[in-house]
C-alpha cells in the first residue's frame, strides 16, 4: 500500500503540493485540479507537471478528469466525456499517469445500470490502449453510493481494467458499513480515498484519520488481506489543512506500517 494524497483538497499550486508531499513524508500525488480554480484535468499545464515532478522518485497515482459527473440520462453529455477522454489517455502517457479516477455519474432516482455500464464499457476500451486503468469511485452524490452498489455496476462490465476507487467515508455517509462495502469489492480495489469522520445528529462532521468510524486499521487489514498494494489517497477537510494535512499523513504512514508489520508476522 502506497501512501499518497488528493492535493487539491489543500492546494492546487503544483509546486506547493510537492512541498506538502515530500514534507508530509507520502509517496506521490493524485491530480485533479492544478493552477486555477478552472484548471482541471486534463486542461492543466503538461510542461509543469512534466518538469516538477522529474528528477523526483513520487508517484503519479492517479489524475481526475471532470467525466461522468451528470446523470446517465443525458446521453449526449456522457458521449462528448468519451469524446474528450482521448486528451486525458494522451496526458497519463505523457506524465507516466497509470490510472484514471472518474465517477459513475450523478445520483439520479430510477437510473438504470445499463447505460452507466455501457459508458464505462467504451472508457475501459479506451484507456485499454494505452494500456491504463480506470478508478470508478462510489460516493453519496454519485449513482453509486456505496461499495455494493459499486460492486454490482462493476459486475456488468467486460473491461478488467475498469475496477473501483473505493471511498469509505462515502459509502459510511450513505449508510453502508465500510467492511461491507470493502467485502463486496474484493479484488476490484485499484486505489482507495482516506478521510474519517462520523455522523451526529444527522450531519457528517470531518475528524481527524482514525479518530472516526471508518475503522481504518481494520480497512488496511482487509485490503491487506486481499492482496491490494495500491495507493491510499488521502483527503484533507479540516482547518487548518496543511497541519491536519501532516498529521493525517502520519497517521497514514504508521497505521500502513503496522498492518505491513502485522502481515509479515502472520
């Protein structure tokens, strides 16, 4: 398992970013906007990536394109997204990316599962060419909330490279139990999102990395278990950010560690 983080979460300043990962002590990065607020993926600029992140040993995990993020109902959008994803694909091969982390478009009630399998279908073939991987992550705002919901899209997809970017906070503020979640995506996992929090009196409140109720050190276990060795990419949602940034990623760190320390033992 591979330490890395979500860096617009505290700054979408590329040379600030790699300050924050080198100090924090992580193993990479997953971009998603980069320069301005508008600066997206994959609208960002190459040349910088490219140089700031040459001559470094860090990770590009992942990047995170604006793509599948309105309902599937509206067909014409969900095909222009396709259309653009060939300059996302030319990105990761440029940067030396290996995946790509989308969503499985926006909850959207009576949605069916076919069309959402469809498109992700035509991205699997796509991003097949370039010999990449697709992260299909689950969250409350998305047509697949939670890990099983998640588990059954990926089920009606013929692509293996098509797998999940498993979100448990997302599935725990949907209702779903994160060990659940994570049993019905055994072996789909290609990267996870890390944050913690719980739910009071009806609202999601941000805390401290292992102080909530995911159940990280279980997490790890699990994914140990099942043989997953990809990159846990931490999200950062309290204030100040870049503090509970290092401390979150400390956490991260010792807590990867000890599950890495338990294995071996085993």
């Amino acid at each position: 398992m591979v330490p890395v983080w979500l860096t617009d979460t505290v700054t979408s300043d590329l040379n600030r970013a790699l300050h924050y990962t080198q100090l924090w002590g992580l193993h990479g990065m997953e971009l998603r906007t980069v320069g301005g607020a508008d600066d997206r993926i994959p609208f960002v600029n190459e040349k910088q990536i490219r140089e700031q992140l040459e001559g470094t040993d860090l990770l590009l995990a992942s990047v995170v394109p604006s793509m599948f993020e309105g309902p599937v109902s509206d067909r014409a959008a969900w095909m222009n997204d396709l259309l653009e994803f060939e300059d996302t694909l030319k990105l990761c091969r440029r940067v030396g990316c290996p995946r790509v982390t989308i969503s499985p478009f926006a909850a959207e009630p009576g949605a069916s599962l076919a069309p959402m399998a469809e498109a992700l279908q035509q991205a699997g073939e796509k991003a097949a060419e370039y010999d990449l991987l697709v992260a299909v992550r689950n969250g409350p705002e998305t047509a697949c909330p939670t890990g099983q919901a998640l588990a059954d899209l990926l089920a009606r997809v013929d692509a293996p490279n098509v797998r999940a970017a498993w979100n448990p906070v997302g599935a725990l503020r949907a209702g779903e139990d994160p060990a659940a979640g994570l049993t019905a995506l055994a072996g789909l996992v290609t990267l996870v999102r890390c944050s913690d929090g719980y739910i009071e009196n009806g609202r999601w409140v941000d805390c401290p990395l292992g102080e909530g109720a995911v159940g990280w050190r279980d997490q790890l276990a699990q994914l140990a278990a099942h043989g997953f060795q990809g990159p846990i990419s931490l999200e950062v949602y309290m204030e100040p950010r870049p503090k509970h940034g290092l401390r979150s990623a400390t956490t991260l760190i010792h807590m990867i560690r000890d599950v890495r320390a338990g294995t071996a033992s085993a």
